[in-house]
C-alpha cells in the first residue's frame, strides 16, 4: 500500500500527493518511469571494459572457422589405426597458420599437427603425440592406441556466422570483451556513459587529505558513489561538498542540471531543519517520492529538478551505499537495458542472529563463510549507519523482507557486494 504524503503532513509544503515512505519494490517502480536515454557510440576493444553494449552483436564468422586439431600429435584416418600398434608413414606437417589446399593423407601415411592447426585433407582423426612412438630415421610414427575423431575441433562448433552471441545490454567483461574479438568485431557499438553529478551536502564536511577541525568529519559518499557509478560502466562528475544554505545548494544543482543526465545527492534528506535537499525539492522540485521502506536508507527521495532526474541519497555512508544499490543500480540496468553479471544473490544459513525490522527490508552487512554444509553468514560488526568499515569488510548485504526474523539457523537471500 502507498501512503500518501498529504499537503497537511507537518512537512508538506507544495507536496501535492507525493508517495511517501513507500515500498522498495514500488520507489523502484516510479524510477523506471523515468529512464535517461542515451546515445550509442562506436569504441575501439581496447575501451570496453565495463562498457554496455548499445545493440546485439551476432558473429561475423564461424568459429571456428576450419576444422583443426586439439592436440599436438598426428593426424590419420581413423579406418588405419583400429588395431594397435599400427604403423604409419609421416608424409606432411600441418601448422597453425598454414592452408591445406595441397594436403591430402594417403591410406597408411600420418601428418604431423600441431594444436589449433587446420586438418589435412583425407584425414578424419588425431592421435596425441603422447601415445606416438616416432622413428625419425624412417620417418614413421607407431601409434600405441586407436585415433581419436574427438580430437577434432569443428568447424562452427562453437558460434555459426551469423549467430548472436552477446546481446544488447551486455555488460562487457573480459570474456565477453574476447568473444567480440573472435566474432571479427574491432570495434563495437555501446551505450555513451551517463554524466552523473555527485554533490555531497553538509558544513560537516572536508575533503580527505585536510586537517580536521573540531566537529568535521571526512567526506566520503561522494567517493564511495563516484566509484559505484563507474562499476555501472557511466562517468561520475564529482562536485565539491555544497555547505548548508539553500542558495549555495541550488546554485550547485542548476549547475549539475545543465551539465549532467543525472544528479546524486547526498545528506540532507531527513526531517530535520537543515535537511535542504528535501526542503528545495518539495518546494523548487518536482518530487515523485520521498522515504522508502528500507534500512539502512529509508530517507531517499527521487524527483526532477528542472528537468534532470535527481536521487537524494541518504547522509548516513552505509545507507547512500544501499540506496544506491537497490534503487539508483536498478533505474540506471532499466535505462541502458544493462544485463549482468554484475548483482548476485546467494542462499546463506545465518550463524548470527540478524536484527530484522517489521516494515522494511532490511540490509545488514554480512560476511559469508564457504563451508562443507553451505555458504555461512556471520555479523561480525555493529550495524550503525555511519560505520564504513563495517561495509568495507563486509561481503554481502541480507536481504531480509518485512517481519522476515533472522534467526541463528535460518537460511536467507543475500546480495554480494
Ligand atoms: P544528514 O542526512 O545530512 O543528516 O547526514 C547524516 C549523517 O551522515 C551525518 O552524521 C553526516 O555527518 C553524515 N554524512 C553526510 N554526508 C556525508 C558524506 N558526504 N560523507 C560522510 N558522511 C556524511
Ligand atoms: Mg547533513
């Protein structure tokens, strides 16, 4: 059920109806409405790691694209060798790299060949050189068993030209990155990387590297987000921490409206007084939601600031991570029609007891343990909102549901970080 944030609500000011506090599922809904759309561009395989493919790519070839040999040894047919130890006359040698137009193995003759090299003419069957007793003086080769027709990769075994092997929204991984080398792709059309302003909000905050002074604190988010927007394959744009004066704050987000496709925010989205992001977009926005059922993260909002999409992420470290995760990930996968590997969910047995919240999902940070009876999920850190390290060392987040318990003994969802 969405509430609804009545203009009476003590914080309403212009809200209009705005979906407030809101289920994951149904803040991740109302992103989607928005998708960004970005242009294609043509890349060189070099620049493609961690890039999303702009469109199917089906192969230019076969592959592979002749028939060759998966050993080093010799090649004969089959019919010659079916009673070992048989005999053979090396008449020729197949090379990776060379054509075999002229080739052509005779009853009783054997070629030599070498792995990934095309298969001669009249041959049906590859003898590794393991199980090959070569007379160099006479030229023959004993073969101690049978041949072996398996020993023969075959042409189009593995992709037929034409085929489509990687689809649109790929995330392009070194593997993957491989596969367009070998469908005859140099270069490859992929999504342009959004352009994702980060502004950190809040006088608390200064850059790592200065001197602290009483009551400041490091800012982190906006590393921590700029790093989880390039694992997205997009560009952050990280802007300097905006102090708390509304002015200074819209001034930043004009700039990041015009210079951007999205802005990220964070701080300053609670109930409190200085809590400006809030404050600016219900009254200078267009506010599509704000609060969500989740903890850590439950103060997001999302709107439009003059026409730019914009998710105000929570203050909290740990909880700008989560919202990112679970609501920013999923609208950008939804704009660039991005397909993993990049979210895993694994089944754990609990051996700590995880606290769970009645109405919201509920992300603590676990470290997971590969053990005989299954993946084991232990809480080794206290859970507060600010604690970094906890993150940092966590491997996985649980993804436990509304009222779901958290027992010792239980096994649950968990998402890898
Ligand atoms: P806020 O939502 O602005 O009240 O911030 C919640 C908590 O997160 C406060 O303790 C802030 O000091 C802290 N915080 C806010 N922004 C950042 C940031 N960019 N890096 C590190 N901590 C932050
Ligand atoms: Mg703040």
């Amino acid at each position: 059920m969405t509430h609804i944030l009545k203009p009476t609500h003590h914080l309403g000011n212009n809200m209009g109806e705005v979906p407030y506090f809101i289920t994951l599922d149904e803040a991740v809904n109302i992103v989607k409405q928005y998708p960004l759309s970005l242009m294609a561009e043509n890349i060189s395989l070099d620049d493609a790691h961690g890039r999303i493919l702009a469109t199917d790519l089906a192969s230019k070839v076969d592959d592979p694209a002749f028939d060759n040999s998966a050993m080093d040894g010799f090649a004969m047919r089959f019919e010659d060798t079916i009673t070992p130890p048989t005999t053979l006359k090396i008449t020729g040698l197949s090379q990776a790299g060379m054509g075999v137009e002229k080739s052509n193995v005779e009853p009783g003759c054997a070629y030599r060949i070498m792995t990934g090299a095309p298969m001669p003419n009249g041959a049906d069957s590859i003898l590794q050189i393991e199980l090959c007793e070569v007379d160099e003086q006479h030229q023959t080769v004993t073969l101690v068993e049978q041949s072996k027709k398996h020993f023969i990769r075959k042409k189009a075994e593995n992709l037929q030209k034409g085929q489509v092997a990687l689809t649109k929204g790929s995330l392009l991984t070194p593997s993957k990155i491989g596969l367009c080398a070998t469908m005859g792709y140099g270069e490859i059309p992929v999504t342009s990387k959004a352009k994702v302003a980060i502004i950190s909000t809040g006088d608390e905050l200064i850059s790592p590297g200065q001197e602290l002074q009483p009551g400041q604190l490091y800012e982190s988010n906006s590393y921590g987000l700029a790093g989880l927007v390039k694992w997205l394959g997009h560009q952050p744009m990280r802007f300097n921490a905006v102090s708390d004066t509304i002015n200074e704050l819209r001034e930043a987000l004009d700039k990041a409206a015009q210079n951007c496709d999205v802005i990220l925010t964070s701080g300053g989205v609670s109930m409190g007084d200085y809590d400006l992001v809030r404050k600016i977009m219900q009254e200078e926005g267009d506010l599509k939601f704000w609060r969500v059922k989740l903890r850590p993260g439950s103060p997001p909002l999302f709107g439009m600031w003059k026409g730019t999409p914009i998710f105000g992420l929570p203050g909290n470290p740990v909880s700008s991570h989560v919202v990112f995760r679970m609501i920013v990930a999923p609208w950008f996968r939804h704009s660039t029609s991005a397909t993993g590997p990049i979210e895993t969910q694994v089944r754990v047995k609990l051996a700590d007891k995880v606290k769970s919240t009645e109405d919201c999902m509920t992300l603590r940070r676990i470290q997971i343990h590969s053990t005989e009876e299954g993946l084991i999920g232990t809480q080794p850190r206290h859970q507060g909102s600010g604690n970094l390290e906890s993150l940092a060392s966590a491997d996985a987040l649980t993804l436990l549901g509304p009222g779901q318990i958290g027992e010792v003994g239980e096994w649950i969802d968990a998402l890898i970080l």
